[in-house]
C-alpha cells in the first residue's frame, strides 16, 4: 500500500502519502478514478491512485512522480481510509449524501464477499 489516502478535506480533495519516497500531496477527489477491465469498461471495484508529487530522475529533472497503487473496495491493509476513499469518491462523482454514497459502497463490498471487512457507520451521514 505505498500510495494511499492519509486525510480528506472539506474541499473535496484527498491527501496522498507514497512511502517509498517520502513524500506526497493532495488532489480533487473528481480526479481519482475507478481501475478499467480489460475491456475498457470502468471497474466499480478499485480505485486508482496516482502519486501527485515530483522527484528528481536520474538526469537531474524534475518530473511526476506518477507511482500508481490500487486500492480494492474492501480497504487492503487500511479499511477504514480506503471505504472513507471509496465514499468520497462516489459522492464526488454521483452526487448525494454521504449516507446515499455509504449504501453504494457497501453493497459493492457485499458484492465482491467481504462485507465482514466493513468498517464504517451506516447510520451516519458523513464518511466515517
Ligand atoms: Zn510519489
């Protein structure tokens, strides 16, 4: 998990840590995106997230860091993080409340088995 979410804003963006280099930032929720199957189509499962910082490449240029980790519904190592991730995300692009997002993410978990790893509070509308 070396790409992940560390802290959400008001401002509908998502901080970013890369462990590997120390270093991250923050990006709007409406820019992290679903994984595609092969096919193309978007994958409801995974979310995507790119490492927004800069390094230093081996000829002295700057340039993005771009290190991608994909993030499954049912959290990976960090559950509580990924699914407020996923309900962040969804509710930037469907629109609704928190509590609206919640039930869509809990049944995509439902869906893939791992509704035991569900960590957040259904009666809640906000994302924890
Ligand atoms: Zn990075």
């Amino acid at each position: 998990m070396s790409v992940r979410p560390t802290a959400f804003g008001p401002d509908e963006r998502v901080t970013i840590w890369h462990d590997e280099f120390q270093h991250g930032g923050s990006v709007p929720l409406a820019d992290v995106k679903q994984t595609k199957n092969a096919d193309g189509s978007p994958n409801p499962f995974w979310l995507e997230l790119v490492c927004p910082a800069t390094r230093v490449n081996a000829r002295g240029q700057t340039v993005p860091c771009g290190s991608v980790s994909l993030h499954p519904v049912g959290g990976g190592a960090d559950p509580v993080m990924v699914q407020r991730l996923f309900v962040r995300a969804i509710r930037a692009t469907r629109g609704g409340t928190f509590r609206e997002a919640k039930v869509v993410a809990r049944n995509l978990i439902e869906t893939v088995g791992e509704l035991h790893r569900w960590r957040l509070d259904d009666a809640s509308d906000d994302d924890r």
